[in-house]
C-alpha cells in the first residue's frame, strides 16, 4: 500500500525547513570529514581549515537540497521521506532549487577566491555528479551505489585539495587526501547496504533499484559488504609505511577496521534486521573515529 502523503498548504516556511534540506546528518559529516582532511595538511590553520570545510560542506548541502526536488515524486512513496519539506509542500520546488544551487554557488565562489580554480572545479564536478547523475540513477539501476560512492567520498579530497592549491602547490590530493577519499568511499558499501537492507520495503515502493531490495539478492549485498569492510583495512593504513603517521592512528584503524568487518561479516553469513543495524550502527562509530585518531596522531607526530 503506498504511503499516503500529508500536504500543507506552502506558506514561508521556518529555518528548520531549508535546514532538513541539507540533511543535517550528513551535513555535519561531510563538514567533520572535510575539516579533519584539510587540517591534516602540513602547516594548515585552524581558520584556513575551517574555511576550506565550510565551503565544501556548502557544495555538498547545496546538492542534497537539489536532491529533495529531484525525488520530490518518489519521496512521496516512502515512509522514511514523506514528510519532507517539499513532499509536504512546506517549501516550493522552485524555493529548494534556488537554495540549492545558491549554497552550490556560494560554497563554489568561496573556493574559487581563497584556495583556486581547480578546487572550484572539482567541487562543480562532485555536485553535479551528485544531483545530477546519482540521483536519477536511483530508479535505474543497482549500481547507482557505485556511482553515487564517488561524490560521497569526495569531501576529504576536495578539502586537501583546496589547502595544497592555496598553499601554491596546486590541487594535490597528497597522501592524506586520496587515503581519507579510499576510506569514505569503501565505507559507504556496508554503511548503505545496512540502511537499504532496513528500508528494503520503502526503497521498493518508491522504485530505487536497492540491491537489498530485489529478490533474492541478500546474500549478494552482505557479501559485498564484507568485501568493502576488508578492503578498507590496508586503504586506511597507507599513510604508515609512508611516514604519514604514527602508530597510534595505524592501531586505531586497524582495530576499528576489524570490529567494522566484524559485523559486515555477521550480516553477510545472514541477513536480518538486528544484524544490519549492528551494522549501520558500527558505521557510524568508525569513520568519525577513524578522522579523529588521524588528527590526534598527528597532534602527537607534532
């Protein structure tokens, strides 16, 4: 039975509404990430740092709040997105568009006149394969979790990038950047199959082509799971043979690696909903864990 949806009439709406549209979550995530990855650059400021992030974040909200337009439809379907501001018509389309591609542009404008063209670039590139590219691929095929894993991870390079090309070296990922860009995009596999395993029944009456969502195919999103799980354990320590840090961050990843592919391995031998939310629940502990150990390391490498 399709959800039914509730429908407000649209007045101005309240700051919690344009809010939800960055998906706040995620937002905070990518600002963490993104901080995290640009203070890891030799000799960065805290203020610096802190610019570079919040530029980026603004990319990054600004393509979610395109991607509540472009779902609006589908959003209506499911449980999980039925209340959101648009579906309800709380906002109109045109007003989320407008915000945003004016966060897009603004965090674009920031990057372009304090850290350089290239970084301008690239942050344009991610926002539109985001919105532009992931999102309709959502109806479409499986592999939009690949597709949609590349934008998702971008944050970190982007941040690094943007301080190697302020700091007159160009847009360079160096090693921090490109080994954080591995880390989020292998981490999103098990992080998303959780969820989509949780909502498999939303996913299917809005149309998202969810591996969990499709018959039979359970076992096949635990073991892909798992393979990102392990893949992720030597991608988080290349910085160590390369004198890019200390043992503390090497332990630390490797342990959050293991208990990580723990439980990919727990959902991939069986798919439940108490492992998937083990699951999803040790995704949210590693990776913020993971920045944190790579920023206290190099506080002790200092």
């Amino acid at each position: 039975m399709n959800a039914v949806s509730v429908v407000v009439p649209v007045t101005p709406a309240p700051w919690r509404d344009f809010l939800e549209l960055t998906k706040p979550r995620i937002a905070s995530f990518v600002l963490f990430a993104a901080f995290a990855a640009a203070l890891l650059y030799p000799g960065a400021s805290f203020g610096f740092a802190a610019l570079a992030a919040a530029a980026v974040g603004a990319v990054a909200a600004g393509s979610s709040a395109l991607n509540h337009v472009i779902e609006r439809r589908t959003d209506r379907l499911m449980e999980r997105t039925r209340r959101r501001p648009v579906v309800t018509g709380r906002l109109s389309p045109r007003a989320a568009a407008a915000f945003g591609l004016g966060l897009g542009a603004l965090g674009t404008f920031v990057l372009a006149v304090f850290f350089g063209p290239i970084a301008a670039i690239a942050a344009v590139a991610t926002f539109v394969l985001y919105a532009g590219i992931y999102t309709p691929l959502k109806r479409r095929t499986t592999l939009n979790t690949i597709v949609g894993a590349v934008p998702g991870a971008m944050p970190p390079l982007l941040a690094y990038g943007a301080m190697s090309e302020a700091a007159g070296a160009g847009f360079q990922g160096g090693v921090w950047g490109w080994t954080l860009f591995l880390a989020v995009f292998a981490w999103q596999f098990p992080h998303f199959l959780a969820i989509a395993y949780l909502y498999r029944e939303d996913y299917a009456r809005g149309g998202h082509a969810m591996l969990p969502s499709l018959p039979g195919a359970g076992p096949m999103a635990g073991r892909q799971a798992l393979l990102n799980a392990l893949a992720l354990i030597p991608a988080t320590l290349v910085p160590l043979p390369l004198g890019e840090s200390g043992p503390l961050y090497a332990a630390a990843a490797l342990v959050l690696g293991a208990v990580y592919a723990h439980a990919a391995g727990r959902f991939a031998l069986q798919q439940d909903e108490a492992r998937a939310r083990l699951l999803l629940r040790v995704s949210l502990v590693h990776l913020p864990s993971l920045f944190t150990a790579a920023l206290v390391d190099r506080l002790v490498l200092a």
